[in-house]
C-alpha cells in the first residue's frame, strides 16, 4: 500500500503556508479595488460542462480529467474555473441583476498532467472574470489588473504576449485554411494532431510536440483573417494597451489550449525563472460564445487565471517570511509565571508570539529566536521579575534595552506596528 501523496499533489506546511496566505490577501485586495467580488463555485462540476466548454479535443478533456460517476451521474473534479463560474453566472440569471458582473476566484484545479517543475495535478489558480462588456477597453484593464498585480508582489520580469482569433465567422474561415496548409504535412504530425487535424486543427498550433512544432512553421496567421469588427476590437486593444504603457508583444502563434476563446488571447510568461516550459504565470482571453452556449443570453465575457506556485516560485522566497514578532526567553520559575501572562498581553494586542517554555540557557534560545526569524527577543530572567523590568532585545536592529514590565505590551506593540513596511515581516503581520 502506497501511503504517500498522489503523484503531482503537494502538502503545504505552515512554514510556506504564510506565502500563500500573503499572495492570496494580496490577490484578494487587488481584486477587490478593481470593483470584483468573490464567487465559490462547487469542486465538481457534471462532465458534460467541461466537455462542452473547454472542447472536446483538447487535452484537458481527452486526457486530464479527473471524473467519474456517482448515484448514476458522470462528475469531474474541476480542471479551471472558467466553466464553473459561468455556469453559476447563468444559472443564478446574473445577466439580470447587473449589466456587468465581475468575479474573482481562488482554489485548486485539477489536471492529469505529466508531473514536472511547475506543473502538478493539483494546482492552484486566482483567476478573475468579467461578463457583460463586449469592447476592447475592458480586455486591456484586465490585463493591466495582471500586470499591475505581478508588480504589486514583487514579480518585474515578465513579458505580456497577446492574439486575437477572431469571433466565430473567423475561426471557421481560420480552420479551412489550417487544414489546407496541414493536409499534405499529414504524415510529419503527432499521432494526436493526425487525430485532431479535421475536427480541430487550431489545436496543432497550440501542440507541445517537436513534430507538431515543426511542422507549423509558416502556417496562416488568423491576423490576417480577421473581418473587420474583429479588426476594429484588435487594434482597439492594442490603442488601449499603449494608452496605458503596458509593453506587450503581438504573438500571431498565441491559440492557448482551451477551445472557447474568441477575439482577444494573452498571456503573460516570465523571463527570468527556471520554469522552463512552464513559465507561464498568467492565461486568459475572451470567451463571447459560452453564456449562450450554456442556455444564457447573449453577454460577452473575459478572464485570465494565474498559477499560484508558480507565481510563488517567481516571487523572492523571503518576502512575508513567517516569523514571531517578539520570542519570550525566560530563565527561572518566577521569569516563566511571568513569562506568561505577558506572552498572553502581547497577544491581545495582536502581535505575534513565541515563548520558549521548556527552560533552557540564554545562548540557545536567542539561537532559536533568530532561526524563527523573530523581529525581538524578550530576555526575563528571576532578577528582572523581581525588579519590575523586561530586556527587549531587537534582533535586526541590534540594540537591547530594559523596559518596564508594567505597559510593556501596549509599548511593544506600538513599537512593532512603527517597523514600517520596509520590515520583511512588518505587513500585516503584527
Ligand atoms: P490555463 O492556461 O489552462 O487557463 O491555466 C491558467 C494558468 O494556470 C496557467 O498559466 C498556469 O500558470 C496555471 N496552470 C495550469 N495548469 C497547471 C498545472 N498543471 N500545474 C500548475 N499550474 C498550472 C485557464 O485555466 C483558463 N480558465 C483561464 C481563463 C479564465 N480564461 C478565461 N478566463
């Protein structure tokens, strides 16, 4: 019996745990400043949705799904949270209540991927998703909220990639040519495209394999398919992309890997990681089609998602390290009766707190205090209960003080609270 985890699932201990809960605050906040609430949509979703939505030749549906069947229904283990969040968009009638509804969301996705740096089987994204706003402004404010975001978390060397794939009309126009230029290169293709190449042939493009790769050189761009509103949404995005500064490159291979985007595509990829191929931080696009095709009215929507490991393996390892603000050594009975009740003041008033209580020497505990990474150590020895006083010792200042016990807490506390963000540990972290 195999007790470890599922291959590509990962546990998160609390000594990493504290990034996350900081990246997703941070997520939060941002979103929320751009006018998103949060929406919590079911782990499981009917097959049927997936299937539907994200394409029935794409890889996540042909091979990466989690699902099965339970009291005579087929379910799957959610693979993004696109199809979910608009399935509740339009069973909740959304459309109805507001003309422009936006969400975000966080939570793990699952996907049957080979398991490699950066790619699990059990992930986690933040996504956000906009429905009701057709025009191209709304497409470069959301990849502003992106950049902005990777800025905000300390994120600065990534490029922004986007595309456009036309509505519908163009996509169906864009489908005929790429058989036209894959058709006589049959042979030269994975077995997979070979598979793929007359229902879906866009998904060649979006390949992994060498072959595949290979043999897409010089195919058709759907830029220069595109009609004429598809033309005008383009280049709109990109007039807003420039009023705004956001450097981008136009990436005519860009098709992603999911089938229910229309028009705008990006993403946005780091270039300075080790991710190698799965450096990309950021995908999203518009999906015009999926409201409608779910029994909806005709509303437009947009939406990216980020992995959150991998925005965590790109952001510097100590940022928001965990860490007691204060580490309470005490030496002797009477400094541990004391030691106590002040860890306890301390704590009321909000800052965080590690007492050392198994009685040991001073040198090993202020080791200990510095290895926890605790902005100040509180020295009690018997002598200093007995005087009414507290050595506080700042770690990363490097001064010592005595202070009086009475008040001390209130007085540390508002010490800590001026450390200023400058402080590793200062932000949101008392
Ligand atoms: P996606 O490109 O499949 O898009 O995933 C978005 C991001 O999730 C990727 O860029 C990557 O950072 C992360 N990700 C995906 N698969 C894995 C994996 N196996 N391991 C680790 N990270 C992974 C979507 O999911 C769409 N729902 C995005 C969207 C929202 N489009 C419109 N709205």
């Amino acid at each position: 019996m195999d007790l470890r985890a599922v291959r590509g699932m990962n546990d998160i201990l609390p000594e990493q745990v504290h990034r996350w809960h900081r990246l997703e605050a941070d997520f939060r906040m941002h979103a929320e400043v751009h006018g998103y609430g949060e929406v919590r949509t079911p782990l499981l979703e009917h097959t049927s949705l997936f299937a539907r939505q994200i394409g029935e030749t794409t890889d996540v549906v042909e091979k990466e799904m989690y699902s099965f069947e339970r009291h005579s229904e087929q379910l799957t283990v959610r693979p993004e949270g696109t199809a979910g969040a608009a399935r509740a968009y339009v069973e909740h009638g959304m459309h109805a209540k507001e003309p422009v509804t936006r969400w975000y969301y966080l939570g793990p996705m699952f996907r049957g991927e080979r398991p490699a740096k950066g790619r699990f089987r059990q992930f986690y994204q933040a996504g956000c998703e906009v429905f009701g706003d057709p025009g191209p402004l709304c497409d470069a404010e959301m990849i502003e909220l992106v950049t902005s975001f990777l800025r905000r978390i300390g994120v600065e060397s990534f490029a922004v990639h986007v595309n456009s794939l036309g509505s519908a009309g163009t996509r169906g126009r864009y489908r005929d040519e790429l058989l036209k230029f894959f058709t006589p290169l049959r042979d030269r293709l994975s077995e997979d495209s070979q598979r793929r190449l007359e229902k879906n042939p866009l998904r060649i493009l979006d390949s992994k394999d060498p072959r595949d790769q290979e043999a897409a050189q010089g195919a058709p761009s759907i830029l220069d398919l595109l009609d004429d509103e598809d033309q005008a949404h383009w280049t709109g995005v990109l007039r807003y992309l420039d009023v705004l500064g956001l450097p981008y490159v136009v990436d005519r291979g860009l098709v992603r890997g999911l089938d229910y985007y229309t028009r705008t595509l990006f993403e946005v990829k780091a270039t300075a990681s080790d991710l190698g191929a799965q450096s990309t931080l950021v995908g999203g696009g518009r999906y015009d089609n999926m409201i409608e095709g779910l029994g909806g009215p005709k509303v437009p929507a947009i939406g990216f998602a980020m992995g959150m490991e991998r925005l965590l393996s790109v952001i510097p390892e100590d940022a928001g390290r965990r860490g007691p603000r204060c580490f309470i050594a005490p030496m002797g009975q009477a400094a541990a009766e004391r030691a106590v009740l002040l860890a306890r003041e301390l704590r009321s008033f909000g800052l965080s707190v590690e007492l050392e209580g198994r009685g040991a020497r001073l040198k090993p505990m202020l080791r200990r205090a510095d290895a926890l990474g605790a902005r100040l150590c509180l020295i009690l020895g018997d002598a200093e209960v007995e005087r009414g006083v507290v050595t506080v010792k700042d770690l990363v200042g490097h001064t010592q003080e005595e202070i009086p016990l009475e008040g001390a807490a209130r007085v540390l506390a508002d010490r800590v609270g001026e450390l200023g963000p400058g402080s590793s540990q200062a932000r949101g972290m008392r």
